[in-house]
C-alpha cells in the first residue's frame, strides 16, 4: 500500500474513534440528567415537594419558591403509579457552559398524561422545568 494511502487511513480512523468517543462522552453527560429529571418526577409524583425543591434549590430559587412548587406540582393531581418516559435529550456545549434538555412524557394507569420538558447547566443544576397536562 502506498504512503499516502497509509496516512489518509490512519487519519479517517481516528477521526472515527474521536465520534465514537464523543458520542459516549454526550450519552454519559445526558444520562446523568435523565436519572436527576425520574427523580425529580417521583418527587413530585409522591407529593414529597420539599424533597424536590430542596434537590434542585440552587436551580429553583431562582424561578420559585417551594411553596410555589408545591402549589403547582399539587395542581396537577399526578398519581404516584405515574411513569416517566424520557423521550429526548440533547447537548449544547458552549464556551461558558453545558446546557442539557430532558424531554419526556409521563403516562398514569387513570389514562392521564402530561409532557415533561426540564434544561439542567453545570453539574445537574437544574434551571427550568415544565410538568403540562395532555388533552
């Protein structure tokens, strides 16, 4: 085989092994948000809304208080035979920091629905969530 051929091969395989590297790299940093958006949900879904605040509170703070959450969560008469489904997650990696999406839905045996959307930044801090009734 000649040199240049050599070399192209060599560069096409590594350059194969960084995407595969990559892509396990963005599956364990989303998987990480996936495990932290069930939790959250059994929370909610369990009426434990202290538990859930105080989880995401560095994130939450922000955006409402926990008896907001409460309130809210309390509203959306979830049983605790709720399941989460995680239907979508991605990545956007920025100079500053990483910003992940959880997208998901959550089915009840009482045929309710809801969709679940939450945005986490850092180490799985957790800056926005929606919980929304399917009609």
């Amino acid at each position: 085989m000649k040199k240049p051929v050599k070399i192209i091969l060599i560069v096409v395989a590594a350059l194969f092994g960084l995407m595969i590297i990559g892509g396990l790299i963005a599956m364990m940093t989303t998987g990480k948000e996936q495990r932290l958006s069930k939790d959250f949900v059994n929370y909610i879904k369990n009426e434990d809304y202290s538990a859930a605040y105080d989880m995401f509170h560095e994130g939450l703070q922000k955006v409402m208080s926990k008896d907001s959450l409460a309130y809210r969560s309390e509203s959306l008469e979830m049983s605790s035979d709720c399941k989460l489904k995680i239907t979508g997650v991605s990545s956007k990696v920025s100079t500053e920091q990483s910003r992940k999406s959880v997208k998901g839905k959550i089915t009840c045996p009482d045929d309710k629905s809801y969709t679940f959307k939450a945005s986490f930044v850092g180490e799985g801090k957790i800056i926005s969530f929606s919980i929304k009734p399917r009609l």
